[in-house]
C-alpha cells in the first residue's frame, strides 16, 4: 500500500500547487486578464508561478498516477479499472493539446483566421473536461460513505466552474498583427474581468471542486498511510528489519 500512499501524496502536492498558482495569479491581477499586459511584462508574477510552478504540478500528477496504477492490484478490481481510464483519460488530454490547440492556435496565428484560433481554444476547452475527472476517477475505488460523496461533488462543481471560467473569454478572442522579422503573425489577445458577470461565482465553484478534491485526498492519504504503518506494525519481517526502540 505504500505505492498507493504515495501516489496519493503526490496528488496532494499536485493540487496545494495548483492551488498556489491559481490564486497567486488571480490576486497579482487584481481580478483582470489581459494578454497584452502580460505580453509587455514577461516576468510578471502570474508568468512565473505557471512556467515554474505548473511543469511541476503535471509531473506530481502523473508520478501519482503512475504510483497508484502501481498499487492498483492491492486494492481491487474497481480502483485499477478506474485508474487505469484516469491514465487514458490525461493521455487524451494531451494529445487533444499537443495535436489539436497548438497546430489550430499557430495555424490561425499565421493566417490570421480568427475561426481556427477559436476552435482551438474550443479543443483546449473540451480536453480540460477530461482532465478535471482524472483526480475522481483516481480516488473514488478508494472511498466510502461520505468521502464518495464528497468526491462527486468535487467534480460536480469542478466541471461547472472550471469549464466556464475557460469557455466564456474565448468570444471575446480578438487578432493583432504583430511584426517579426521575416514575417507577419496575428497574436490572439483578449482582456477578462473576473470581477464582473459570472465569473465570481465560477470562480468560487471552480476553486470550492478544487479544495473538496483537496480534501479527500489528504483524508485518503492520511488513512493509507495509517493502515500501512499499522501492517508495519504487524509484520515481523518488518520488525526485525526497524526494531523499536
């Protein structure tokens, strides 16, 4: 079980990351978004936190995957099943962003068609909604009673919040023509306030999916490493090998 306590650990480190990035670049914002703010400032904060901290946050999530598919066999039929279609499911997601919003969003970039930088943001949307069921299908083999319940609510609200937060901005996505040497690019700019409209309470839905996911896992992670020092405990191979004190 130690496999699948770790993964779960690393879960936890993936969202308190999350959770930093989101929020630090919200309160750095002061609430607005604008491209061409963050494009004449390329050491700003919000820049900072996704390029340093936002690689990190991904490995922590596919290290958990990978530690819980792992330990998969330990548990049971169900939790493999499922963790194994959270593995397919982030395999998707980047091949939906690799293969699909990067080629769109350069192809309209270059030819400054609006439509297809548009339809990549829609993919980017679309992929995101595969993402947010990775961590419920990661943990739900692994609870009863009322963390279950807690899980579907987390992505209940995950999906409504964090699917709207990325869907809304992009009618508002406009071209500008940019000049570099030897060619001529169209960058996509847009500017959101998530002060007004729906976006506070999106919000607020987005980051309440992400703290009630937050808490599952560190209650999960909790109760497994608890039973796996209790078979610590237990074992006498494991006694002989850390004797007590």
């Amino acid at each position: 079980m130690k496999r699948t306590a770790w993964g779960l650990s690393a879960m936890v480190g993936s969202f308190v990351l999350g959770t930093i990035i989101a929020l630090g670049s919200l309160i750095a914002m002061e609430g607005m978004l604008d491209t061409a703010t963050l494009a004449a400032q390329p050491l700003s904060l919000p820049t900072l936190l996704v390029a340093c901290l936002d690689p990190l946050a991904i490995l922590l999530e596919i290290a958990a995957l990978v530690l819980l598919a792992m330990g998969s066999r330990q548990v049971g039929d169900l939790h493999r099943r499922l963790v194994w279609t959270a593995v397919a499911f982030l395999a998707t997601w980047a091949v939906a962003n690799v293969g699909g919003f990067i080629p769109l969003s350069f192809a309209g970039m270059r030819r400054g068609s609006l439509t297809l930088v548009k339809t990549g943001q829609m993919v980017k949307a679309g992929a995101a909604l595969l993402q947010y069921a990775v961590p419920f299908l990661m943990a739900f083999g692994l609870t009863r009673g009322w963390s279950r319940t807690v899980l579907w609510l987390a992505l209940g609200l995950s999906v409504v919040g964090n699917f709207g937060v990325i869907v809304l901005p992009i009618s508002g996505v406009e071209l500008e023509r940019v000049g570099i040497p030897g060619q001529t690019i169209y960058a996509p700019r847009f500017a959101v306030d998530y002060t007004t409209g729906a976006y506070p309470a999106l919000l607020a839905l987005g980051y309440a999916g992400g703290a009630l996911y937050l808490a599952v896992y560190v209650y999960l992670a909790w109760q497994t490493w608890s039973a796996t020092d209790r078979g610590a405990a237990t074992d006498p191979e494991a006694q002989e090998q850390h004797p007590r004190a």
